[in-house]
C-alpha cells in the first residue's frame, strides 16, 4: 500500500538551534499515527513544516503527499489539499457561534451574501458527525473546552480533509471528553481519514495508535507498529528519554540549611472558569541553599501555581498559607510578595518579563527602584554602577547597558530579567522555565547563576519542561500533573523514566 | 590630503550621532523652521514684543495641559474630557467669584481641588475597573460640557475682579520705572545660565563615566543656541512688559515635570508601565495606582488651564475649552509621544505644542482663514506621526 504521506528528511534549523535533523514520518492511508517526544524535542515544529507554517524554502528535505512532492507557502495551501491541523489552543472566535466559526473564511456566499439556511444546514450535518448535539446559533464562549474541540474537528470535515493532524487535543479535557474524541478518530479511520496525533498521554497513544514515531532532541529515533508487535508504555517512554546525560552541567557544593520557604494545601481555581481547579492541594518547601525542581508536562499548572503564589498574579479562590523563614506570610500582591522575600522569573520574558522598549539599565533597577533612589529621585549613577555590575556579573553581553532590552538575545534578556531579581534580594526565587530557547552555551551559563544563587544560601525552585536539565541541577524534584503534586524525589533516585512513569501513573487515577 | 584623511572620521562621527538622533533633533529644527519661516511671511510681526507675549498667553493653558496629557499617554491611555473639564472649572471659577462674590484665591483652590475630583472619578473606573479611558473621558467630556453650560445657565458671566484677571494678564515688576524690564531680564538670565549649569555638569558627569555619545560640536553648538535663543526671548519679552505671570508659572510647571519624569521613581514606573504593564505589575508596581494618579493629576491641570483662560478673556463662556483636547493631544504626539504608551518627553510635547501655538499665531496674522488653518494643522500632525514613525522603523 502507498503511504498517504511521506516526509523525507526534514531539516529546519533556527538561528544557532537545530531544530529538525533529517526527521522522516511516513503516514499510511486511514491510519491513527501518533508522534510522541519529550517538549522541545521537534514534534510541533515538524507539524509547522507540514502545514506550511514555515514555507517551503525554510527547510530541507521533501514532503510527499498523496504520491506528490508538495512545496506549501501557508497553510491554505496545506488545506487545499486536504492537510487540516487543529492546533492545541483553538482557534475558534469565542463570540461568534459554531456555524460562524466552522465556515470562517468558506462562508457559503453567493456575491458575498452568505447564505445562512446553507450554512446551518451544512453544520447541522457536521456537528451529527462529530457527534455534538448543540444547536449551530450557540456561541463558542458558551460550550466547555471539549466541545470546542469537536468544533474545529467539525470545520476540517468541512474542508474535505483527508489527513487531520491533532496537537495535544486531549491537553485541557476530561476523561469523558477524550473517549469521546478519540473514539471520533477512530470512526474516522474507519471512514479513510488519516491521523497524526500528538499527545503526551500514552496510555491513550496505546489505546488507538496503529503506529508510534518518537522524536527526541529533533531527530526521528523510532517508529514502532502496535500491530507487529506489543508496545508497551515503558518501550515508548525508554525511546524518547534516551539520551545521555553529558557533562552539561557545573558542580555545585551542597550546603543545605534549614527550610525558609514552606507553602501548605495551596489550590487555586481558573481566573475565568471559575469551577475550574487548576492547582489542587499543593504543598511543598525549600530549604536554604536548596535547589527544587518542579517536573510536569505542559498544561500541568506549574505556571499558575508560581504565579498564584507570587502576588495572586494568577486565578481565584485561592486558599492556603505560604511560610517564609517559618512565619506565615500574607503574599497577596506582588508588592507584599516582594517584601517577604520572594522573587519570580518568569517563563515568557517578553510579555512578562521586560520592557521591551526600555535598556537594561532601567530594566535591571524596575523592581527595586528604592535601592538607587534618594527620597524618591533616582541616582543617575548608582543606577548604572548596579547595572554594570550585572552586566559583568552575569556576563551580559550587549555594547553597553544602554542597549534596549528588544535587542538582547534570549539568552541575554534571561540574564536581564535574573539581575533585575538578584537586584530585589529575595530569598526564595521562583524560576520559571529559566533557559526556554537560549543555546547551549548560555544554558550553562544560567546554571551557574542558580548554583550560586544556592551557594548564596536562598532557595531556588526551578520550574523546567527538560527533564536532563532538572536532574543535572536541582537536588529535589516535585513532579506535578494535572494541578496536583504527584511525587516527590530526592535527585539521586530520580531519573526520566521515573518522572514520566510518576505521569503516566497519575493519568490512570 | 592629510586633512581631508584626518577630518573625515570626524565628520562622518557628527553625521552617524545626527543620523541615529534624528528623531530628536528634527523636532527643535522643525520648530526653529517654522518661526524662521512665520517670522519672514509677517515681515518680522512674529517675533514683536507684543505678538510674541500674546503667543505665550494664548498658548499657556495649552502647554500646562500638555505636561499632564504626555503622562496619561506615556502611561498608555487618553484624556478626551481635559477640553470640557477646564470650561466647566472656568465656568465653576466665575460662579463662585462673580455670581457669588467669594475670595478669588479660595475659588482658586476650590477648583484645582474640583480639578482633581474629576480626574479621580474618572481615573477609577480607568484604573480599577479598566474601562477603556477613550470611554471614560468621552462620557467625560459629554458630561463636563453640559454641566458647564448648566451652571452658567447659558449665558457668559464675567468680568472677574482685577486680582483674578492678574493670573494671566499679570506681569512681573520692574526694577526700575523704566521703558525696559531689568527684572525680567535678569530672571530670563538666571534661568539660562541655570540650563547651561545643568547641562555642563551632565556632560561633564557623562565624560567622566567614558558615556558621552554626543559630539563635543553638537553640544556646544546645542547650548550656544539655547542661549540665544533663551536670552533673545527674555530680551524681547521685556522690552514690552516683562515676563508675565503665566510665563513663570508656565516654566516652573516645565521643569518640574521634566525632573519628575526623568529622575523620579514615579516617572519611571510610569515608562514602564506604558511600555508593559504585565511586566511591571510583576515587578511589584502598583499599576491600578499609578493610572488613576496620572488622571488625578491630569484634572488638577486641566482646572489651572480653565482658570488661567477664563482669566485671560476676562469672563466664563458655555464655549470656553471647546476643542482644546484636540490641540493637547496633537502636541503630545507631535512631541513624539507614542500611541502605544511608554514613550514620549515633557520638552517634546513642550515644542509640540508651541508648534501649533506658532503655526495659529503666524498664520492668523497672515490672514489665512481658520477653515484652511484646519487643515494645515491636520496635515502638519499627521506628517509629524508619520515622521516618527517612519524614522523609527528605519533605526
């Protein structure tokens, strides 16, 4: 049998990363063809270079579909053909209603007049196919998540599709949603419509995947067939973590003190949805001069449990006490979160982190502007001694540090963004995802910062997607899923295989 | 050949520091064109003692308006309402001195202190319940508009007592009984030498830290022009009358904004603020606070403004800051504030506004109609924005 699509030697790169390395994915005519892999390990940029999302040009290798070579400038041009991708966060206008939404862009016009009765005939016809019983007027904004879902399945069976990809459709459903969901695409196969889905669960991958491709670090590193052989969870999560551990990481001292930072029965629910608990009962400490890993994949509520504990800077309803130096402390605004010592880096440093507009100089003092100001009126230059000393301290490499931030590499706006925090003296830092898209260099880089800052006798909690970076730095590890702490181990116990099975454990409770 | 060899760093080192500064200097020159050009199409009326203290009054409330507009935009919001809240406060200011026969310095105070109730009312539902602020002021301005006309019951109310009418038809005495105000010459020389102080130590604190980017040429030149240009107002204000009293409230207001947003821990919350908030609210800033401070602050300027013009023309019309909103925040912008918040100088929207002022003055002498003065100010805002604009994505 001819594959439906074949993708030959994939190579993408971004500046100074790899990011694909002759991957290649072939995909049999109604087949469910799940890709698993670590974050960061290739899986939603090689479904970019499929779509179109990065033309064709931008990488290497060739792309096959239907006995074609394909050359995609965008992905209308995927659609035409038939390639629907139904990206992890929906892209679906909450204030329009599903018949609306699923016509986006195809409305059933004539001169440009739409044609409603056509448009809720079609979608009543569609919605009975992905099996939605919802009236075609219903706004998007007032269906759950896993509806919405079915939504966009809808509007891809109204582009003809023919290989429907899924990115971690069942990320934000419940149990019930997810059956549901993955029953579909197997009607669909029934139906000849190939898949590609890409999930972390794997006890779903084993439920309806016909064949498994694992990436890991940008390269294809197995495909397995569930019907030649039995795959069990252990052969695919072996396959994806199984990388040496090289010496990528500085030594560190352990000198650990007592706990400074305790945080007890901490939940918080979804700012919007407000039923919605996100963080369920969480507790933990840090000791001094201790670093602690919190280990989870995407969507686990490591964000929003750092960010609800740093000045309720996330949900609502939230309960539980936070203890610093074992006093309860009230850290109910980032001001007074401040004061009691903690600090947060977070993950997305241009929405969150700097201004983007503005130099390191003002950049590195916005926290703790009181540290080089007299009575109100900022000293011109003790505000610059403390920015160049950063500057060298860290190694933050820019012409001078009237450089604006906008300009910096990831790697050098991170280190912006922990001089600012170093220079508001916490004792407990929180940080989240600290070397997200910085190369290997200033990765070491960062982690030499953090051994320091442990040396420096703070507590450091270091929120990380990459499993090798966490065993290679911290000295205990929080695995978190679902919004709930799932174990707890020390490093020296700790492994890949352990934190995934920890996951995947808890999927099945 | 050895001089052309030798010069040529030098020249190219003037020209890259004007080039990657453009945007900074194009503003002073365009202003600095446009009276050139004024002061030759009136035949050197522009420039006359008597025109050029008139062009300072007329543009006075403008100006004071303007140093609170540039906060609420560097902090990323608008003001519609500053037009109808400084009628509505000349208007309150008439009711109370004329109507009522109350202390004008107790009226003063009343008002600036009504000034800042409205900022703060609108400021709230801004600030903590973040209504867009384009919503808020313009309900604003509907609101003041009408409550102005309300309480003057219509009709004009004046004329106000001579101590008030002093506020902007007041000038500063002279030493002597002369022709020639000495006094205001001296203050107009303290004053630059005071700027000329400033900047030297700057420079000289500059050099010392190996951070001076600016040419030695440019500054000097810079300063040189300052100075004449500082002296030769003084020179020419007080060979009329003096300096009027809005002058130096004017300027005392200038500089304070200037060192309020350029070395003070609230000016640079507010820059950050404007340039992100998500960030800044991170970084421990109280954000809902120091919107509704901006627009506090932007009343309290707005009731000044409507003193300062009910005084000047001597009595309250319903009509009194009709439009006013429009020239204030086109200077702010042609200053090179940004409409997305985050940047933007006290001493840009300064020119910006002195800008308009010129253009107004120069072309009503020339006798151009105000239909077509419209227009040419529509055509100059939009080509300042797009200047700026332009320039930015070329840098």
């Amino acid at each position: 049998m001819r594959p439906i699509l074949e993708m030959k030697g994939i190579t993408k790169t971004f500046p100074g990363v790899n990011a694909l390395d002759r991957v290649n994915l072939t995909v049999m005519p109604a087949e469910i063809h799940a890709v698993v892999g670590e974050n960061g390990a290739g899986k939603s940029t090689l479904m970019k270079v499929l779509s179109g999302v990065y033309p064709h040009g931008s990488y290497t290798g060739d792309i096959v579909f239907e006995g074609e070579t394909r050359t995609y400038r965008a992905i209308s041009d995927s659609e035409k053909d038939g390639i629907i991708i139904i990206h992890q966060e929906l892209a679906l206008v909450p204030l329009l209603s599903i018949a609306e939404n699923i016509f986006l862009g195809h409305e059933t016009a004539k001169n440009g007049v739409i044609d409603w009765f056509e448009a809720f005939r079609k979608t009543q016809d569609l919605l009975k196919r992905v099996g939605l019983n919802e009236h075609p007027n219903t706004l998007i904004t007032n269906i759950g998540t896993g509806k919405q879902q079915l939504v966009e399945i809808a509007k891809a069976l109204n582009k003809q599709v023919k290989l429907l990809i899924l990115d971690e459709p069942t990320a934000s459903l419940n149990e019930k949603d997810s059956e549901t969901l993955l029953n579909l695409l197997k009607d669909f196969k029934s139906k000849g419509i190939a898949s590609i889905l890409i999930s972390h669960k794997l006890n779903e991958i084993s439920k309806v995947a016909d064949r498994i491709t694992v990436l890991r670090d940008g390269t294809t590193v197995d495909t397995l067939d569930c019907h030649a052989e039995t795959v069990s969870e252990d052969r695919i999560i072996k396959a994806m973590v199984g990388r040496e551990l090289k010496d990528r990481y500085p030594k560190r001292e352990r000198n650990i003190g007592e706990t400074i930072f305790a945080v007890k029965d901490w939940s918080v629910y979804h700012p919007i949805h407000a039923d919605r608990q996100m963080i369920k009962h969480v507790s933990m400490n840090v000791r001094a001069g201790e670093v602690v890993g919190i280990a989870g994949l995407m969507g686990a509520g490591r964000t929003e449990l750092a960010m609800s504990l740093f000045g309720r800077s996330y949900g609502q309803k939230i309960t539980g006490d936070v203890f610093v130096h074992g006093k309860k402390v009230d850290t109910s605004t980032v001001e007074m979160a401040m004061k009691a010592g903690l600090a947060y880096a977070t993950e997305d440093r241009k929405t969150f982190g700097l201004v983007l507009i503005d130099d390191i100089k003002h950049n590195v003092t916005l926290a703790n502007l009181e540290g080089v100001s007299n009575n109100a009126v900022v000293d011109d230059m003790r505000e610059l001694r403390v920015a160049n000393g950063y500057r060298s301290e860290l190694g933050i490499r820019s012409p001078s540090v009237f450089q604006l931030t906008g300009n910096l590499s990831g790697g050098n706006q991170q280190k912006v963004v922990l001089s600012k925090w170093l220079f508001a003296g916490p004792d407990v830092l929180i940080l989240d995802e600290p070397t997200r898209g910085i190369d290997v260099g200033a990765k070491y880089e960062i982690y030499g910062i953090i051994n320091r800052l442990a040396d420096q006798g703070k507590a450091v909690i270091v929120i990380s997607s990459e499993m090798p970076e966490l065993l290679g730095i911290t000295d205990r590890i929080y695995v978190m899923n679902d919004g709930r702490f799932v174990a707890e181990m020390p490093v020296a116990e700790a492994s890949q295989e352990s934190i995934m099975r920890a996951i995947m454990k808890s999927w099945e409770n | 050949m050895t001089d052309a060899v030798e010069t040529t760093p030098r020249q190219n080192n003037i020209l890259r520091f004007i080039k990657s500064n453009i945007r900074q200097y194009a503003l002073l020159l365009s202003l600095l064109v446009i009276m050139v050009y004024f002061n030759f199409a009136t035949n050197g009326v522009l420039f006359m003692p008597l025109n050029l203290t008139n062009l300072v009054l007329q543009n006075s409330y403008i100006v004071i308006m303007a140093l609170g507009m540039l906060l609420i935009i560097v902090a990323g919001h608008i003001d519609l309402s500053v037009g109808s809240v400084s009628g509505f406060v000349g208007a309150l200011a008439a009711v109370m001195i004329v109507s009522n026969k109350i202390d004008p310095l107790l009226t003063s105070i009343v008002c600036l202190a009504v000034g800042g109730a409205i900022g703060a009312a609108q400021g709230f539902f801004i600030a903590y319940y973040r209504i867009p602020a384009f919503i808020v002021t313009l309900a604003g301005m509907l609101v003041f508009k009408g409550l102005a006309l309300t309480i003057l019951g219509g009709a004009s109310v004046g004329p106000f007592p001579k101590e008030f009418q002093l506020l902007s038809s007041g000038f500063i005495p002279g030493l002597y009984p002369s022709e020639f105000n000495v006094l205001s010459m001296v203050l107009g020389t303290v004053v630059t030498a005071l700027i000329l102080y400033f900047n030297v130590s700057e420079r000289k604190a500059q050099l010392a830290h190996g951070l001076a980017e600016e040419p030695s040429a440019i500054f000097v030149g810079r300063n040189l022009l300052i100075t004449a240009g500082f002296m030769a107002f003084s020179y020419i204000l007080a060979s009329y009358k003096g300096l009027p009293n809005v002058l130096i409230v004017m300027f005392a207001l200038i500089a304070l904004y200037s060192f309020v947003t350029t070395s003070t821990t609230i000016g640079r919350r507010i820059y950050a603020m404007g340039g992100n908030e998500k960030a800044a609210k991170l970084s421990g800033i109280k954000t809902e606070r120091l919107t509704f401070l901006a627009f506090v602050n932007m009343g309290v300027l707005a009731a000044l403004a409507g003193l300062i013009f009910a005084a000047r023309l001597n009595t309250a019309t319903p009509k009194a800051g009709l439009g006013f909103e429009l020239d204030v925040i086109a200077a702010c912008f042609i200053g090179g504030a940004a409409t997305t918040g985050g940047v933007g100088t006290v001493v840009g929207a300064v020119i910006g506004a002195f800008m308009m002022g010129v253009m107004n003055n120069g072309m009503s002498i020339l006798g151009i109609g105000i239909d077509l003065q419209q227009v040419i100010k529509g055509v100059v805002l939009l080509l300042a924005v797009f200047l700026d604009v332009y320039y930015k994505n070329k840098g």
